[in-house]
C-alpha cells in the first residue's frame, strides 16, 4: 500500500508537478521541431505522459484522489491498458483499418515503445472522465430505471460475440461494429461481478452520468492521440473502407465518434480485468502480448525508419561520401538541395540527384526504404514518377509478402500527387 498524502499537501504538489509536466510538453516540441532522436520517432511516448500527469494533477486540485500516485496500481492499470490495446490489434490483423510506419528497425526498441504506446490507453480514458465528475459534469443525467434481467444479460453477452463474429466475416463493411461488439461482451460479466463498476448497473439505475463522462472523455482522448500521431515521424495510418479520402490528421471525421464508444470498453475491459492481476493471468497476457507485437511485424509494420545504409539506388561510395559529410539523416538528406550534396559530399550533381530522390521516396508518406527499393527496381524511381502511377500497377511492382495493400499504395500515389503539386485524384475504392 502506498502513504497517503493529505489533501493540502497533495494539492500543494500538484501545481510544480502540473509546470514540470508542461515544461516536458514544450521540451518535447522543440525538440521535435529541431528532429532530435529520439523523440521524432516517439513523440507520442513524450507528449502523453506528461499529459496525463496533467491532467491527474489537476483532479487533485479539484479535491480528488490522484490516480498515478500508487505504483503498483499504477503498474497494473498501465499493464492492462497495453494489453486491451493489444486485443484490438489482433482485431485489426483481419481488418486492416491502420498501419505502422517510420517505427524503429530494432525490434527490441520497437516493441517497448510500442508497449509504453499503449500503456497510456486506459489513463488517457479514465483521467478526463474524472475531471469532468470532480467539475460536476452531468452528475444529475438521469432518467427511468431499466429493469436487466439475467436473460438480457445473456442476450448483450451472445449479441456481442455474434456481432464481433459478423465483423471479422465481413471486415469491409461491418468494421465499426468493432467499437461495440466488444463491450457487449465484456459488460455483462462486469455487472455481474463488480456491479459498482458496471455501466449496465447505471442503465439499471437510470444513471446515465458516468456514461455520458466516458463518451466525453473518449473524444477527448481521441482528439489527443490524432493530433500527437499526425505531428510523430513514427505512427499509424488510417485505410478505412470507403474512407480514405477526406482526414482529420489521420482520421475519418466519422470516426472520431467511434472513440465515443471505444472508451466504454476501455472502461469495462479494465475494471474486469484489473482485479484479476494474478500470476496466471499476468502470464498469459504476456504470452498474448508477445504474440501479437509479433503478429503486428508481420502484418501491421509497414516500414522502419530509413537509414543511410539502407538507401536504395545509390553506390557504396556515395553512401561513404555522404556518411563522411554528415548526411547521415534520410529525413534531412530528402529536403536537401541537390547542389549542396553534391558539393559538401564531393560527388557529382547527378549522385547527388539520384540519392535526393531516393531519400525523398523513402521518406514520403512511411513509404521506407524497402518498399522505395522495390518501387525503383520496378522502375519508379523519384516521386513524380509515383505520382504519374496508376495504382494497381504501382502495387504489383512493390507487393511482397502481406505489404503494402493496394490501400496503402493509394496513399503513396495522393502523397506523391501533392508532393509533386500535381492534382491529386480520388479514385473509388475497389471492390
């Protein structure tokens, strides 16, 4: 068990804590600014941290309890936040709705960050809705009690399955069922076990309060993931069914309102889980977690960061001549003049144009280095030429093994068609 703080004390140490969490906050997007690894590639690590501190910090101005301040507890919560994540990452294996670029090519690094990623799901959900009830947010949301029987709780319970069933099936289209089916599973066993927690116990009351304080929360959440993965180098990508065209940051605007929902499985997920932290359902969870970090390798991770020794299309002499000057960076070799390279590298003007363009394509749109490799021996070798590509073409020369998808190929062509300042064009999705 943790030690106490009294409440004056406690809010005396929120207000440095809130500044020290804001000072990391600016720390980190300066730094991001100026591409100092490594926190271009793990910018969302960060950024989300101090700002769940943050907003821990200022429940406890509000005469609230802190809820990072035990450790163990701590632990638990952020343990099961990563593997309820986990779950919709096994999920996504057969949906494909995202995808991962630009993440780190040791896998080690890679699965840690990953891991500390997710750990901030269920804090990131459970913390606004707290603020909002220490502000007295919809405390008062009522309306007329609904009787539950134990045959509606069967029925939600088989609902569910059948409806994650269906959606696995039919992926294309049943896709956003995902952001409820799971809820429907796991919430019936919540009510019967831990009714205190439990949202259909709310139902059952007419409490309709902490329901409407998640779904707050989840958009609130949402918001924050969205816009510190649009400003990371490493991050994921939406290819939403019949929604690929119009984004905000990387987001459908429609699909915003599905973190709405998200967050009331977040919810029942964690308090079923957590008070079942025990050596065999930690083991397991470990086991599951490692499979599916696994499985994302294979079939999410679309590209690593690209290295200079990585880069395609380009001499082992050149490579040394760049190395030696410095342009060790494939970010910043991409935005390079094609005159500075060739005269701080001591190459000729068209090395120094082949490796600009080689750079260019790898960087663009978490194409990486490999996917750029296979695209130039196909004979698309600089992003105009992208750009000018039809995309089933432009998949058949770069498909190998479960990546890229003709979906992500088509956000390569849109970027190459604004890189390049041509129109871009929006072709319907295939069947």
């Amino acid at each position: 068990m943790g030690i106490r703080i009294p409440a004056a004390d406690a809010a005396a140490l929120a207000r440095p804590r809130i500044v020290a969490a804001a000072l990391v906050l600016v720390a980190a997007a300066v730094l991001r600014y100026y591409e100092i690894p490594p926190v271009p590639t793990w910018l969302y690590v960060f950024a989300w941290y101090p700002t769940l501190l943050i907003l821990d910090q200022v429940v406890v101005l509000r005469g609230g309890e802190s809820l990072l301040a035990e450790p163990r507890a701590l632990a638990t919560m952020l343990w099961w936040s990563a593997v309820i994540w986990f779950l919709f990452e096994a999920i996504n294996v057969r949906l494909q709705d995202w995808y991962y670029v630009f993440l780190p090519a040791n896998p080690v690094e890679r699965w840690v960050g990953i891991t500390l990623s997710l750990a901030t799901v269920v804090p990131a959900v459970l913390l606004p809705e707290r603020l909002l009830d220490r502000l007295g947010v919809w405390q008062r949301l009522q309306s007329r009690p609904i009787a539950l029987r134990s045959r509606d709780l069967q029925a939600a319970f088989w609902l569910g399955w059948a409806t994650l069933a269906a959606t696995l099936a039919f992926p294309r289209y049943l896709h956003p069922l995902t952001w409820g089916a799971v809820w429907l599973v796991a919430e019936p066993v919540l009510y019967r076990t831990d009714p205190e927690r439990s949202l259909f116990a709310d139902i059952a009351a007419g409490r309709w309060g902490r329901i409407a304080r998640l779904m707050a929360a989840g958009l609130f959440a949402g918001a924050l993931w969205e816009s510190f993965n649009a400003t990371a180098r490493a991050k994921w990508i939406y290819t939403v069914p019949f929604l690929e065209h119009m984004k905000i940051f990387e987001m459908p605007p429609i699909g915003f309102l599905g973190f709405a929902f998200f967050a009331l499985e977040v919810w029942s997920l964690y308090h079923l889980l957590a008070p079942r932290t025990r050596p065999r359902t930690v083991l397991p969870s470990v086991a599951f977690a490692v499979l599916v970090l696994a499985g994302m390798d294979h079939w999410t991770v679309s590209s690593v960061t690209p290295g200079l020794a990585d880069l395609p299309g380009i001499s082992d002499a050149v490579r040394v001549r760049l190395q030696n000057a410095g342009w060790t960076d494939v970010f910043r070799l991409a935005r390079a003049p094609a005159a500075e390279l060739a005269y701080r590298a001591r190459i000729t003007p068209d090395e120094a144009q082949a490796a600009r363009q080689a750079a260019r394509l790898s960087t663009l749109r978490g194409i990486g280095a490999r996917h750029a490799a296979a695209l130039i021996a196909g004979g698309i070798a600089t992003v105009e030429a992208l750009a000018q590509a039809d995309p089933d073409s432009v998949w058949r020369v770069a498909h190998h093994g479960t990546r890229p998808t003709p979906a992500e190929v088509r956000v390569w062509i849109r970027a190459a068609q604004r890189e390049a300042g041509g129109p871009v064009k929006h072709a319907p999705d295939p069947p």
